[in-house]
C-alpha cells in the first residue's frame, strides 16, 4: 500500500535506531516496561518516532497495566490506519502510521467503557512525545 513518506529500507535503517527500525520497520514489540513512555504522565503530543506525524495525545492515555502506553483513541484518526493481523498465531488488529506505514501496536476492544471501550496498545519505540 501506498504511503505518503516512501523510503528505502536502507534510509529507514540509518534514520532511526534499532529499536524504533525494528517495532517501525519490523513490526517488531518492545518488551513491557521496558519503553520510555509506559510509566510517563507528562502532557503533550506524542508523534511517530518514524515520520513526526500526530498520533496520540496524552488526553487519551490511560493506565492500563500493560505495560506499554495506552490511549483510548488516535489524535486525528485519519493518521492511523488499522487493518487485520493474523502474525503469531493470533488474530489481532495492527495498527499503523498512515504517512510512513510504521507499525506502531495493536488495538484491542478491551479499553475503558466509558471511553469507547478500545486500548490502542502502542510501543513507546514508535512514538516520540512533543511535551507542552
Ligand atoms: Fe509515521
């Protein structure tokens, strides 16, 4: 699929580092409670570690126990992009940075109800918080 940001894997490997290539890039996980924004309060925007786009604000996370960060909803929604994961012998729904294509989690119909009832799961690698 087409994505506004097209680089080459080369490009990717020496822009970001090897934690953000391999979530980004390989759609890889951090490991829980080990990223920089799981346990983080501070209030701001965080975009892609990828490509600066805005994908969540703090509005939005919650504490979810996880491990990872956790937001109810995207800032914009059309800057993400959800489609059906079937890697791992799951069924999960992946979602991604619709201007790079950067793998970011995963969502998961388990969020708090009074806020729509959705947990996008998202590694801190993949993010980059603009503080206010
Ligand atoms: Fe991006």
């Amino acid at each position: 699929m087409a994505t506004e940001i097209e680089k080459t894997d080369a490009q990717w490997r020496e822009e970001l580092t090897p934690e953000q290539y391999a979530v980004l890039r390989q759609a890889g996980t951090e490991r829980a409670f080990t990223g920089k924004y799981w346990d983080n309060h501070e209030d701001g925007m965080f975009r892609c570690a990828g490509c600066g786009a805005e994908l969540f604000s703090s509005d939005t996370k919650f504490e979810s126990g996880s491990g990872w960060p956790s937001f109810t909803e995207p800032a914009f929604a059309e800057n993400v992009d959800v489609k059906e994961d079937r890697s791992h012998g799951m069924v999960r729904t992946e979602v991604t940075c619709k201007k790079c294509g950067g793998h970011l989690g995963h969502v998961f119909p388990d969020g708090p109800r009074d806020a729509g009832g959705l947990r996008y799961c998202i590694n801190s690698a993949a993010l980059d918080l603009e503080a206010k």
